[in-house]
C-alpha cells in the first residue's frame, strides 16, 4: 500500500467522523441547559483564559458568561479565596485548546473543535492499526469506522471533557512506542505522556505505564542515553506540574480549589471507598444496562476474545496495548468514585479505549471469522447514535438525563438482558453471573482463535528477550 492512498483514506475518514459526529451539538444536554455538569466549567475558563489570561472566573461568572450554553444558575465548583479569585477544580489544558474557538465563535466553535479532535482521533487509530499493527485497510476502516462513529467515542466528540484529547494522546503515544522510538518518536511520546495529566490528574496512572514502556524500551535496545534524557525529562515535568498546581490550584492537584473535597483532595476518590463493592466494575464497565460499553454499541465485546488473542500471539507492540488498557481500567473500577454520573456512559475508561479498538483491529485482521460479528455490531452501534441524535435534534430526548428511554427498540429489547449496577433491581445479581459466564466464554473464544508462536522461532526469541519491539517504520 502506497503512503499516498493510506494518507488519502485517513484524511476521508477523519472528516467523515467529524462530520458525523457535529449534529449532536445541537442535542441539549438536559431541559434546562445546553451543556451540564463539568462542561460549562471547562468553557467559563476557556473564556477567561482567552481574555484575560488567567484561570480566575470570578468576573466571568460575575458577568454571567456562562448564560449561553448554560441558562440556569452554574453550580459551585470552586472555593472562594480570600482575595475573591475563584478558579474550577479542572486542570487547564482543554481550556487552553479552547479558548481560541470559545473566543472566535462561542460555544458552538468550542464543539466544533471537539469534534475535528474526534475525526483527528479516528485518523490517527487508522494509522496505527495500518501502519503499525498491520492491519489489512479495509478491515482498519471498518474497525476504526465502528468505533469511531458510535457511543461513547462519537458522543464525546461533540461533549467538552477532556476525554477525547486523552484517547488521542494515548493513541499518538501508541504510534511513537511502536515505531523506531527515534527523535520524532520520542518527542511526540513526551509531549502525549506529558499532555495526559494537564488534561486530568486522573490520567496520570495511564501516562505513567506509558512513560514506563518507553523507557523499557530504550533500555534494551541500549540506547541509554536516550533512557536518560526521558527520564530526566519526565521529572522535570512532573516538578513543574506540582509548582504550577500548588501556584494555581493551591495543593498537589485541581481538587485543592474545589469546595466539595472537604476532607482533603484525596476524598475525590472517595471518603470511605468500597474496594470489594468497586470490584464489580471490572465487568460492569463493559455489561452495565445503562452505563456499560457494549448497551450502546455491542461490538465492545469483541475486546474480551481480543485482548486474549492479543496476549497469547504477542504480536509486535502487544504490551504497548495491554498495560496501559490494564491501567487505565483498574483505575476506573477501584480509584474513580462513581461508573454512573452526570456524563454519557463510559467516561472513565474512553481515555483507554483507542487500546481495546486497536487490539479488535488486529485480531478481526488475523481471524475471519470474528469480521462478521463486527460487522454487526457496527451496524447496531450506529444506528443507536444516530437514532439517539434524531431523537435529541426532533424530539425530547437529551443525552445526560433520561438518554436510557430512548425508543430505540433494539436497545430496549438489549438492556433488559444486562445488569442494572444502579437501580440493583431482582435478578441484577443473576444477571452478573450470566455475564461471568458470556465473558469467560468470549475469552476462551479468543484464546482458541490464534495459536501461541512457535517456540523455536526467530520471532518468539526476539518477544522473549524485549517486551515489545519497535518497528523499523518511522
């Protein structure tokens, strides 16, 4: 395949997700408000630091800025400090990407940029699963095409969280760790790792493996010198991160200004967490009824039988897709305080799911059989968003309150068979077992479908020695 045709189809499919995605601006969040939650406060900062320069809202909310896109009264977020500054628990770099749209056309150039990062992230997943993991391009377009264009990727392509800026970095960080890891390679690995935790704290667990894998990498190739400057690079940055939040935020991290974390930052995860309750997570994430992946595009199944394809075979650049997908969702099962909130489901884990599509990718690229049921599941997944999205531009349905009485009929008949993690109604305990039970299934599918490498092979040797190994493509 010519560079020229690939390059022509990414850039096709990037515009096409954006374009597909777009419409949902006009969706409103709730009755009363175009955006909810979290999204006016990002917006009410991209505004102060596209005008004055600084995260302080006080005069910005004084001023009622916000009444555009929020017309009821903005929650408080953010302590009041003694000097009457005000400035929302919300690290600052999705503001600073937007304070340009927000200050050249509003809230809706604000959205609009968040959905060319949504076609930036389908072209950029295309790349990497043709490039790197050589996947056929047919199938990489249809894979990528089913992800990208359905819940929760197609949602967050228009909703102004961090999320989607995350999955992208992950993705750039991807590319770079399973190239030649030269100077291009490490600078677009830097600036994705460093990115990650200005985007949100949260992420920083994700950032770290990231970071970790790269230098493992350096290491046993011995380019020690390279191991070194990343090293001192990241602590650099990360010294930085600690002045600037203690400078701006007041503590360790964003939740030092936030009023509601009395009881210190740490109570963002919880006052007196659960851990074993947490636990169910590990599958709800993926099962919930009304908060887990597969509800609204089944083909996030397909993960399971991926993943362990993926671990057995150990194809080139697999740890690069397992540990930070590991990360990333152990940290929304046990670290994050709630699965179900005021956001469209499956927020905690979209920073991590550019892992899970490259992982289908590569194994509906290696094993026939499982094309058909992506197939299937791409179809279902978009016809659930765009049914969501007619229902929100024509009718009364919005996208962060009461999303689950869509009319959809697939999804109505769907949700009566998986877990409710919320409501906890009769049977849900059933239910889960039957889920155990699917998943277990769907793993040993997939262990099934790709035979181990040999063990005499110049291959395996070589992914024995090293944990991954790089491409020689740029």
């Amino acid at each position: 395949m010519t560079r020229r045709r690939l390059g022509l189809v990414t850039l096709i499919v990037g515009i096409a997700v954006t374009v597909w995605v777009a419409p949902t601006i006009g969706v409103r969040a709730t009755r009363n408000a175009r955006l909810t939650a979290d999204e006016p406060q990002y917006l009410i900062t991209a505004i102060s630091l596209g005008e004055d320069g600084d995260l302080d809202i006080a005069d910005e909310r004084r001023e009622g800025r916000y009444l555009d896109f929020h017309e009821v009264g903005l929650p408080v977020q953010e302590e009041v400090r003694a000097d009457g500054t005000r400035v929302v628990p919300h690290d600052p770099l999705l503001p600073a990407l937007l304070a340009l749209p927000m200050r050249v056309g509003g809230w809706v150039a604000a959205k609009l940029a968040m959905a060319a990062i949504a076609g930036a992230l389908a072209a950029a997943l295309l790349w990497v699963a043709v490039r790197r993991f050589a996947v056929p391009l047919t199938i990489a377009v249809v894979t990528v095409v089913a992800f990208s264009a359905t819940a929760p990727l197609a949602f967050y392509g228009t909703q102004v969280y961090p999320e989607l800026p995350a999955a992208l970095a992950v993705t750039l960080a991807i590319g770079a760790l399973t190239g030649a890891m030269r100077r291009t390679g490490l600078l677009t690995l830097g600036f994705a790792v460093l990115a990650l935790p200005w985007l949100s704290v949260k992420y920083a667990p994700v950032a770290a493996v990231l970071a970790g894998i790269g230098l493992v990498v350096l290491w046993r190739r011995d380019d020690r010198r390279a191991a070194v400057t990343l090293v001192g690079a990241f602590a650099l940055a990360g010294i930085v991160y600690l002045w600037a939040h203690h400078a701006l935020y007041g503590g360790w991290t964003v939740y030092a200004s936030g009023d509601a974390f009395v009881t210190g930052e740490a109570s963002v995860i919880g006052r007196a967490p659960n851990y074993l309750g947490r636990s169910q997570r590990l599958l709800g994430l993926l099962t919930d009824r009304g908060f887990g992946l597969a509800a609204w595009q089944p083909a996030f199944l397909l993960a399971i039988p991926a993943l362990v394809a993926v671990l057995r075979r150990r194809p080139r650049g697999w740890a690069v897709l397992a540990l930070p997908l590991a990360a990333g969702w152990l940290n929304a099962t046990f670290v994050a305080l709630t699965m179900h909130g005021w956001w469209w489901p499956g927020r905690q884990v979209v920073v991590v799911l550019p892992c899970a599509v490259l992982a289908v990718a590569w194994w509906v690229g290696v094993y026939a059989p499982a094309r058909k049921w992506l197939a299937a599941g791409a179809g279902l997944g978009v016809v659930t968003f765009g049914w969501l999205t007619v229902e929100g531009l024509l009718g009364d349905r919005r996208l962060i309150v009461g999303f689950e009485k869509t009319g959809n009929p697939w999804y109505q008949a769907w949700r009566l068979i998986l877990p409710d993690g919320r409501l906890e109604p009769a049977g849900t305990a059933l239910l889960r077992v039957v889920w155990i039970s699917i998943a277990l299934v769907l793993a040993g599918w997939g262990w099934r479908s790709v035979g181990p490498l040999r063990s005499n092979s110049p291959v395996t040797r070589v992914v024995r020695r090293r944990v991954l190994v790089p491409s020689s493509n740029p």
